[in-house]
C-alpha cells in the first residue's frame, strides 16, 4: 500500500467511533483505530492478524470475504477471561495504488445480548406472573357455572378468592407500568425540592395500621432534609421498604420494632429501614433488586407481593443519582440504607 493511501487510511479509520482494522493480501495488520485495540489490545501494525485476534470464525470470515470478493460476517463467543460476543464484518477494499485489503469492523455485542436476553426473561416472568391467577380465575369461572351453579355458599368463597386474583393482577400490571414509567425517564433527575421529613411522617401513618395488623411498631427519627426530587416516588421508596419491613421482617414478639430513621451525613441525606426479622441469606443479596426475584417465592405471593416492590425502589433511587444499599444478617435482621443528594446551599 502506497503511503499516501495508508495515512489516508489510517486518519479515516481513526475518526471511526467502531474497532476498524485494515489487513493485507498477506494477512497482515496494515492499521489499527483505538476502538479495536481497547477490544483487541494484542493488535499491532504489521503483525499476522492471527497473532493478534485469536479467533478461528474472525480469520475464517477473512478468507470468505478474500475469496467472495463480498462483505462477509461472523460472530463469536470468547469464553476467557469473561464470556463476551464479538461481530466482525470483513469487505474487500482495492487502495488507490492497487493493494487488496480486507477492512473488518469488529463489535462487541455482549451488552446488547445481555439486554436482549433481559427483555426475554422479563417478557416471560411477567406473562408468567400474569398467567397463574388468569389460570386460576377461569377455574373459579367454569366451577361458578358449572358443578357450584347451586351452591350460595361455594359462590361467596370464589367470589372472595377471584377478588383477591383479580386484584394481584391490577397490581402487578401498576407496579409494570410504574417500572416502565420510571425507566422511560431515567436519564432525567427530578428536580423538585421534596421535605423527606414529610415523606417519613407520611409513610408512618399510612403503614401504622398494617403494622398493627401484624404485631409490629414503627419507630421513627428524623432531621429536616431536603432533596431535589419526585415526592410521590421519593414516598414510593420510603413506603416500599417500610412495607416489606412488616411483611417479612416481623416474625413474632422478639422483632416486633421497624425502625425508620432520616439523618443528614455531610452532603447526602440517608434513610435507613431496619426491621430485627429472619433476614435474608448472602447469596439472595445481590439478586434482590432484580425484576421479580424473590428469596422465598411463596412467602413473597402469601403477602401479595408482585417481586417488583425493590426493583423500583432502585430505579427511583437511581433517577434521584442515589445509592440503595442493602445489609442482612440471617436471624438478625436487615437495613436498606438509601443515600440522596441534599438540595445545594
Ligand atoms: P415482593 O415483596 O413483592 O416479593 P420486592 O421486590 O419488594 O418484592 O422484594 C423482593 C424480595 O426481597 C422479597 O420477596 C423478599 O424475599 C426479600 N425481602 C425484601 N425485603 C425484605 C426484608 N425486609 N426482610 C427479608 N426479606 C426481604
């Protein structure tokens, strides 16, 4: 290659935002851009491809593309030293002053398999959470107007039970909406000034009852903080974790306390929800933020819960440029600690 056509080259593909290598009709690397090298960091100028991308479908699709004379395309899993899924399209360039080259794009895909494979599972959980208590509701509908058609007292007990179905799929497609809602505006901090005092004095007085209702107390204590946010979400997130403080945290006499507390710690305003319950093993830990992820599936559906509840704390806690945290220490209980930005000055 002539070397007014290789420094050409090797501008172009440096202004590229996508891993550009040029080889020759030897197999050789003619140029290089970083986004390759941050990919393949062994790629050196005028090295044997096969030195620096060590892979048998790249160099295959090479050939192919040599022999076809067409834009050929691979892609491939490399297992070591983490699983990651790479796109390599390789078109046949003829230079200016005649030098045959192979220009490959390479991609690395495993962030939008990753994404994808997480569209999949979601799409199938949610149907799946939607199906049991559809299923369940055409069983009480056939029953209702077949063998129990008669039966008044049979008819009160369905009725009952297709109330409570019907209401577990209203929330769960709220709780879906919700995480869409919250999703779609992520990129967006909100900006409003919201008294998280208030948020916490709310929260203790729409839970009290359902803390009653299972032995429990709420303990709470707060400084003034003020933080720029969205307050119905900011209540979501207080509300959330406070509820599932009741319904898994409270097991008998020994745990009866929720403690909420709101304390300003130099720039951050940080509430923390503690109960004394069975708390949660260390390998659910990390896990329990994820759509649907339960540590006790059964318990979780016994207390109508959607397996969304921590999924959207995290996403509002994310759009407010927060931090969630959660600590747990089997048969002591646990504490989620969420750290906000205070309103500057
Ligand atoms: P849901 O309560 O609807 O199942 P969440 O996303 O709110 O969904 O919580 C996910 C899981 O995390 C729960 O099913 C439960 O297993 C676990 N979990 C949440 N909070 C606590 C807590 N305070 N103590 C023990 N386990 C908890």
């Amino acid at each position: 290659m002539v070397s007014r056509d290789r420094l050409i080259a090797e501008g172009l593909i440096d202004a590229l935002p996508e891993g550009v290598v040029l080889v020759d009709a030897a197999d050789r690397v003619v140029a290089v851009n970083p986004p390759a090298l941050a990919l393949f960091p062994r790629l050196r100028p005028d090295m044997l491809l096969a030195r620096g991308l060590r892979a048998p479908d790249a160099l295959d699709c090479v050939a192919r593309a040599r022999a076809s004379g067409r834009q050929e395309r691979a892609i491939w899993l490399e297992r070591v030293p983490v699983e990651r899924y790479f796109e390599l399209s390789a078109a046949p360039w003829t230079a200016s002053g005649g030098a045959r080259l192979i220009v490959l794009s390479l991609r690395d895909l495993t962030e939008t398999r990753r994404v994808e494979r997480m569209r999949v599972d979601f799409v199938a959980n949610a149907s799946h959470e939607l199906r049991t208590p559809l299923a369940s509701l055409l069983g009480f509908v056939e029953t209702l107007q077949g063998p129990a058609r008669e039966d008044a007292a049979a008819r009160d007990r369905f009725l009952t039970i297709m109330g409570e179905q019907a209401r577990r799929m209203t929330r769960l497609v709220d709780d879906l909406l919700s995480l869409s809602r919250i999703e779609q505006h992520l990129h967006l901090a909100p900006q409003t000034p919201v008294d998280m005092a208030g948020i916490v004095r709310h929260v203790v007085d729409t839970l009290t009852p359902l803390a009653q209702e299972s032995g429990a107390t709420i303990e709470a204590q707060t400084e003034t903080a003020v933080v720029p946010g969205d307050r119905d979400e900011l209540l979501r997130v207080a509300e959330n974790l406070v509820e599932n403080a009741i319904k898994y945290g409270v097991e008998g006499e020994r745990s009866s306390r929720v403690e909420i507390s709101l304390r300003v710690r130099g720039r951050q305003c940080v509430l923390m929800v503690r109960d004394h319950g069975p708390g949660v093993a260390p390998e659910h830990l990390p896990r329990l933020t994820e759509r649907f992820y339960r540590a006790d599936a059964g318990l979780s559906r016994a207390k109508g819960g959607t397996g969304l509840g921590l999924a959207i704390v995290k996403h509002i806690v994310a759009r407010h440029r927060g931090r969630l945290a959660i600590e747990s220490t089997l048969g002591e209980g646990s504490t989620f600690t969420v750290s906000l930005p205070l309103l500057p000055g």
